[in-house]
C-alpha cells in the first residue's frame, strides 16, 4: 500500500518562513481562528486578537498570555502599535466584513493583512499533512484521526473545527512531523492548500452565500481534491463519485473495487458493530463505540487516512475504541427535569436527517446516555444564515417532520444582512403545510423559547437542540435554572 511517510522515520522538515514578530487575530475567538492563535502563540510568537463575544477559548487564550480586546475598534489597533514596531501582521477571516473598525483602521495604518487560511496553508506547509473537507462530517473525521494518531502516541499537531473530547480543546501542539487540520470550504480558500493526504467525506450544496450552485462548489473541491497527493474519497456520495479523481475510495455500502470498506451488521443507540474490509479482503470485526449510520462512514473516512500515514489496522483498532464526537455533534447535556437534553451542530438538512436519525434509535434501545427511554423527540432548532433558511426552507421542513413536536427559533444572521420575507417563520409555515396535526412554536426570541419548551415538553422527552449559533445558551439556561433550582433547595433545607 502507498504511504505519504514512514510514522516512525524522523523527515527532516522545510526551515520555518519568518513571520512578523506579532500576529493580531481580528475575531480571535472563532473556532478555526482560536486554534491557530494558540499554536502560534506557543510556537513563541507574539499574539493578541479581539473579539465581542466572552468564551471559555478566550480565557484559555488569557491564561497563555495572549492580549484580548472585547471590542474591534481603532483604538485597539492604536494600542497595538504603541508597544510594537509597524512590523505586525493583522490576520482574519471570512466572518470580518470589510467596514469593521478594527479593519479600517489596519489598513489605514498599511499593516500586513492575511486571512486565516493563508495562516493555515503556511502551518500545513511545515509538516507532512493530513488534510479533511467536504460538506458534512469534517470535524468528526478530523476528530476521530487526530484521536487514533494521539492514543498510539503519534502527536500530531492538530487544527480541528471543534472540540475533541481527548485533549478538551480544538488543537493541539505536537512534536512528530505530522499535522492534522479541517479544511473550511465556506468561502473556497481550501484551494491553496497541498496536502500529503486530502479527504473529501462528502459534497452537497451548501454555504449558498459563496457558491451560486453545486457545480460551483464541485469545481472547488476538484481542485483541493488535485492539490493532494493522496485523496480519499467517499465513494457512497454520488457527487463525488461522478465528479472527483481520487487516489483511494472508501464506502459502508459495498466492498467491490473499494479500497477501505465499514460494512454494518448490527446497530443500537450506542454502538455499531461492522465488518472492516482492506481491498475487498475481509480484515476484521470491529466496533465502532458511536451512534449513527453516518458517523460509521467518517470512521473508514480515518482509518483509511490511518492506513495510508502508514499505521497497522491492529493498531488503529486499539484507537477506535476511545473515538467520541466531537462537542455539539449529538452531545449529550444530561437532564433536566426528566427529560434528555442533546444537542447537536445541525445547521443543514441533511445534518438535521443525521441527527433526528441517532435521536431515534434511542427511543426504541437502551443508551449509553440515559437511563431514561425517551417517549417524544423535541426537535429545538434555530437556523443559521438568512441566505440558507431562503434556499432550504422546504427542506429543513421535510427534515424537522420527523418529530413529535418543534420549536424554530430565529435565525442566528452569522453577520448576514436580514432577507425580506426570510425568517423563522417561513420553516414553521412550510412544517405546517406539512404535517398540519403537529405542533410547531415560532417564538420571537431566546427568552420565550425558553418560556415555550418549559411550558409545552413534559418528562421522558428527548430535546434535540441543533444550530450552528447561540442557540447552545439555552441549553445552558436551563441548567442553570436547574442548579439555582437545587441550590434554593438545599438551603431552605439547611
């Protein structure tokens, strides 16, 4: 089998590019960016970064003595400046519009402005890659091969789009030769990146506010897919089969002239059980400790890019059984008042068709998550980006139909301007036409979706809170009510 590299042979790797003595990350909590920002900073350079929003990657950017703003104003850039020679490199992303302040006045000032994914393709260059995109799914697969690659020792350093439970946090600093980072496809800018090991988990039209339709996002992902020396991809998706060269393909449907195959044989709310096949050759049995048909097609996603950096399945088996998902990909909160609380980063339907999935095979097995069997699915979800409640609102409807009761929450704007006639409504009303007997609340904000779930769910409900914003916080809300709940308790008892 062709491998990018020998694990175990130390590669002499290219000498490091200077970088400006400081980096200022305008929007530094974002999940890609907060990465970067943090294995920059403990790479020795000079970091600070601004961002509106308190968080818990903020702190921990705080503590590694990283400079935070809570504003993006020109003042910042000021202060910057003050302490430090024009010698600095302002990076950003996609989400910073061209009239921030703190923008204006970089430019203003003639400092070195990248986007952030100039940053990672300069990361990625310094290290043999492994490199994961497509529309749904990337962060889990990213998640599952940095998990094996950390359980048998391998260190990588990892650039992920979420939290991995194994480290807690969405990075990590290793000191093998190996680098493990998601590609974003939101806004194109994977197309520079070259990667030892690419990976394509799926394409579907997404992300409606860059690409005008899905040939568009095919011819973008044709050139990732040219970039890499190595491409694997999902031979299960039409869209990439009819359109995409791949080195290697991977399939949980059939085994015939696919390369890594993860046939299922037995599913439940916890586990599936799948026969692992190398080349149409029967390796192995093999569980796999997570729920969801899809999450099974992530996992031969990895160990093909396992097998491909040149590690024996025997070992990767030992790395599959500590696989978890990533957070807010089906993760379980606990329970409040009797009933379940999951939450989930669904934001297409197709994330939502996933996630509605898994909800209900736990109604009909025992779990690893509660002793509780639910009784009713509570579908809770807020939409993201105004341009793709307008392009999906048929299709959201179809997939939240699935439950017994649903709460649509406005929608998270993602910094979109407002679409006229666009809003949470315009699913409600569609899911209405629908399925007319079931009932569906729009509520017109935060506080009176709380006030709707707490007066409209009863105990043994699943509530399956999904959405790609804020919409986490009412999960939060609720356990902190909880906790208020039990500490007022205590004390009359006391």
């Amino acid at each position: 089998m062709k491998s990018y590299l020998s694990l175990d042979t130390k590669v002499k790797l290219k000498k490091l590019p200077i970088l400006p003595p400081h980096i200022h990350f305008i929007g530094i909590g974002g999940i890609g960016m907060s990465a970067l920002a943090m294995i920059l900073a403990k790479n020795g350079y000079s970091i600070s970064g601004s961002d509106i929003k308190n968080s818990h990657i903020l702190k921990e950017l705080t503590n590694d003595h990283v400079n935070i703003f809570n504003t993006q104003t020109e003042s910042n850039i000021d202060k910057i400046l003050e302490k430090k020679n024009k010698n600095i490199l302002v990076v950003i992303s996609s989400a910073i519009r061209p009239d921030n302040l703190e923008l204006k006045k970089a430019k203003e000032c003639n400092l070195q402005i990248k986007h952030r994914s100039e940053i990672l393709k300069f990361l990625i260059d310094q290290k043999k890659s492994i490199v994961i995109s497509g529309s749904h799914g990337k962060t889990t697969t990213s998640t599952y091969i940095t998990t094996i690659f950390s359980i048998l020792n391998k260190d990588p350093t990892a650039i992920i789009g979420g939290i991995v439970p194994l480290y807690n946090k969405n990075y990590n600093v290793g000191n093998s030769e190996t680098l493990i980072a998601e590609a974003d496809e939101s806004d194109g800018s994977l197309v520079t990146f070259n990667s030892n090991i690419g990976i394509i988990t799926n394409v579907e039209l997404e992300h409606v506010d860059h690409y005008q339709d899905l040939e568009d996002l095919i011819r973008t992902m044709k050139k990732f897919a040219k970039n890499s020396d190595n491409l694997i991809a999902n031979y299960d998706c039409q869209n990439l089969k009819n359109n995409i060269e791949a080195s290697e393909w991977f399939s949980i449907q059939e085994t015939n002239n696919i390369d890594f195959a993860l046939i299922p044989k037995e599913s439940n709310g916890c586990e599936i059980i799948a026969e692992y096949y190398e080349k149409e050759k029967f390796i192995d049995l093999i569980s796999v400790p997570i729920p969801g048909i899809h999450n099974l097609s992530n996992t031969v996603a990895a160990i093909a890019a396992c097998r491909i950096a040149g590690i024996h399945f025997k070992d990767i088996k030992k790395g599959i059984e500590y696989l978890q998902l990533p957070s807010r990909r089906f993760d379980y909160r606990g329970l409040w008042k009797k009933r379940i609380i999951v939450e989930d980063y669904a934001h297409h339907p197709s994330e939502i068709d996933a996630a509605i999935s898994i909800a209900s095979t736990m109604q009909n097995t025992k779990n690893n998550f509660s002793e509780i069997l639910p009784k009713r699915l509570i579908s809770i979800f807020q939409p993201h980006r105004y341009s793709r409640t307008k392009k999906f609102h048929k299709e959201f409807a179809r997939s939240l139909s699935k439950s017994d009761l649903v709460f649509i929450a406005p929608i998270y704007s993602a910094g979109e301007d407002e679409i006229e006639g666009i809003n949470n409504k315009t699913i409600g009303n569609e899911l209405r036409k629908l399925k007319p007997n079931l009932e569906v609340y729009n509520p017109d904000n935060n506080q009176d979706l709380i006030k709707l779930i707490k007066e409209n769910t009863m105990e043994k409900d699943l509530l399956l809170i999904m959405g790609a914003g804020d919409i986490n916080m009412i999960c939060s809300n609720l356990f902190i009510e909880l906790i208020n709940n039990k500490s007022i308790k205590n004390n009359l008892a006391a």
